[in-house]
C-alpha cells in the first residue's frame, strides 16, 4: 500500500512500542519519517534498520526549542504533513500519595508535550498544503481508573486539545484527531513487551477478548494520516477491543 507516498511524518516515542511499529507502518505506507524520541540509541539503531525513509531525532516533547529543530530535520526530508504525538508516560499512584511533581510530571510530557507538537507543526504544515496530526490519547481518555488521576487527565486532556486544535486549523487543511488504544502489549503495558497468556486473561470479558498489537494501533494512524480520512477531524477513534462498549458479564448468556 502506498498511501503516504510524498507525505513527511514526525512520530514522537517512536524509538520503541507503539511509536516504532508506526514509524515501520509508515515508511512501509510511502511516508518518510522522523523518529523522534529521547532514548538514543533505540530511536538510531530503528533509523538505521529502516534505512533511507528514516531519520533519528533526539528530541524532548516538553522543550519547545527541541521540537524546531526535529521540524527542520522533517522539513529537510519533504513537505511536513504529518505528526504523530505519541510520547507519553504512565504512572500508577493514588492521589493521596502523590505529590504535585508527580502530577505535573505526567501533564508536562503527555498534554504540554503534544501542545507543543501541534504548535510546532502549524506553519510547516500551512507550508506543505495540508497536515494531519494524530494524537495518542488511550482508553483513559474516555474513561479511567483508579491511580490514574494523573494520566487520565491528561489523556482526557489531549482530547479537549485536539477539538481545539482541529476547529481551529481546519480552514487550513489540518485535521486533528485522537487515538484510543485500550491494552497494547508494548513495554508500557507488561514490563516485557511480549504477549502472554496472563495479558491474554485480563481481557477474557472485552468483546475482543485478548490484548491488542502494535501494529493494529499503527494502522489506525496510518489512516487517519492519510487522505482516506480526508473528512474526519477533532474526532475520537478507539482500537480497544470493544472495551469501550462495555463488557460481557459472565453471569448472563452470550450467544
Ligand atoms: P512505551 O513506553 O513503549 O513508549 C513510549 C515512548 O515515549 C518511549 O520510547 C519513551 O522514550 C518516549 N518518551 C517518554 N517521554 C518522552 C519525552 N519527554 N520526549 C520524547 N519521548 C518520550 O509505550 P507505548 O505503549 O508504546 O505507548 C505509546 C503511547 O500510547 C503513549 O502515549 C501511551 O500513553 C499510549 N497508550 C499505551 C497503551 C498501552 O497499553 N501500551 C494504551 C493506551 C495508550
């Protein structure tokens, strides 16, 4: 598939998980892309692996100053059209243990990080025609859970953020839209990274029920960068399992 031939994308955490199989989707769609991420040697040795259409940035999504020089390195490459903000942090704390630096941590790099990514790409993408920036909020973003006060506001966040965003840039051309993934077996969600019969087992309710891939995350992306979603913008889009719609109670019959 050749779906973003000529476009440029810019995907921030894309030196591992999620961000690394959507760089890999992207280039195998036609895109170029800037891998963009703090951990250094993940995000070059990934470059390296996928050759020509790839460059490493290293770059903090909290740092305004980061994110210009990581859009000249786009801009190098060809016309800005795309950005991914999918860096992010989870932390596990109860409210009543956590302190305000914890708090702020998690709002700094999940919500300012991608405020800044969307300010950063305006004028380049103004400049390229056309954008779409795609934001990776999560399943608590529609809803949370306990011990997550910090993520799920800043994933509730990202959203109110994005309907901003797009209203604002839509005359532009630029869509903005979100990304809910529910449990994805990346490092983030299982320590290992790999799927197992115990991640397996938390979603035994879900509609769908097992964990989610990657790459089923990278090809909702991949979608919304490209002009098939050329009508959809400041718009939630789940890849969740159905856990969002609810779950099966064993107590009642399932066809
Ligand atoms: P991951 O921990 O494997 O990857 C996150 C990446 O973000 C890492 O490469 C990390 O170095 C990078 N990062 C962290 N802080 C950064 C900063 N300040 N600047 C630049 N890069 C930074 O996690 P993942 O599972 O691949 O998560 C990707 C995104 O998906 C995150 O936003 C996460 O909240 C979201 N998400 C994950 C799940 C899941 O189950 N894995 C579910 C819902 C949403």
């Amino acid at each position: 598939m050749s779906r973003l031939n000529g476009k440029t994308a810019i995907i921030t955490g894309a030196a591992q998980g999620m961000g690394a199989m959507t760089a890999r989707v992207f280039i195998e769609q036609g895109a170029n892309v800037v891998i963009a991420d703090i951990l250094e040697e993940k995000g070059q040795a990934l470059a390296d692996e996928l050759g020509e259409k790839a460059r490493f940035v290293k770059l903090d999504i909290t740092d305004p100053e980061q994110w210009e020089a990581a859009v000249a390195v786009a801009e190098a490459m060809g016309p800005l059209n795309i950005l991914v903000n999918n860096a992010g942090i989870l932390v596990f704390k109860p409210i009543i243990e956590q302190s305000m630096e914890d708090f702020n941590k998690v709002l700094n790099i999940n919500l300012t990080g991608c405020y800044n990514g969307i300010r950063a790409v305006i004028e380049p993408m103004k400049r390229a025609g056309s954008g779409s920036i795609v934001n990776i909020s999560s399943i608590d973003g529609l809803q949370a859970k306990n011990s997550l006060s910090a993520y799920a506001a800043s994933k509730w966040g990202m959203r109110g953020l994005t309907k901003s965003a797009a209203i604002e840039l839509g005359h532009h051309k630029i869509r903005v839209n979100t990304v809910h993934p529910g449990g994805i077996d990346t490092n983030m969600h299982s320590t290992n990274g790999e799927a197992n019969e115990e991640a397996n087992a938390f979603y035994k309710n879900h509609a769908l029920p097992r964990v989610g891939l990657p790459v089923e995350v990278a090809n909702m992306s991949a979608f919304l960068a490209s002009d098939d979603a050329s009508y959809s913008t400041g718009s939630e889009f789940c890849v969740d399992g159905g856990w969002n719609a609810g779950m099966a109670l064993d107590f009642l019959p399932k066809s």
